[in-house]
C-alpha cells in the first residue's frame, strides 16, 4: 500500500529520510523508501512506534484513511 500511495503521488522521483523509523523495514528492503516516505508525510506512523507490520493484512478502513491522508498531502 505504501508504494502504491507513494508512486500515484510522486512516481519513483521523490526524496526520503535515510535513517530507519521501522526496526521490521531496513534500509535495504526494496520498498524502504515508499514505507519513509509514507511516515514522512504522515500518512501513517506504523504499527506500533518502532515497527511497520509490512506483512500484516490491511482492513478496507486502513486502506481508506490512509487514502484520505493522501489526498491531503501538499507537493
């Protein structure tokens, strides 16, 4: 869901925060930089405050307000 909201938002060129928010998402998985970017923009702020749960299954509510956030991020 990350990469999806982040790539409809910016496509592959976009900066981030190199230094890891998530302990379950380091800085070598291949979708780091949409989960930071994602954080950076306040979308979410994880699962908890150190982890992402990137292989836990997201409810249609989630995937909603998250969509919502979206809509309100400024370029």
């Amino acid at each position: 869901m990350a990469a999806f909201i982040i790539r409809a938002l910016y496509g592959e060129n976009f900066s981030v925060t190199t230094t890891p928010y998530f302990t379950d998402v380091p800085s070598n998985d291949p979708f780091f930089k949409y989960v930071q970017k994602i954080r950076d923009l306040r979308i979410t702020s994880g699962c908890t405050a150190t982890t992402f749960c990137p292989e836990q299954s997201l409810t249609r509510g989630q995937v909603a307000t998250f969509l919502a956030r979206a809509t309100q991020v400024r370029h």
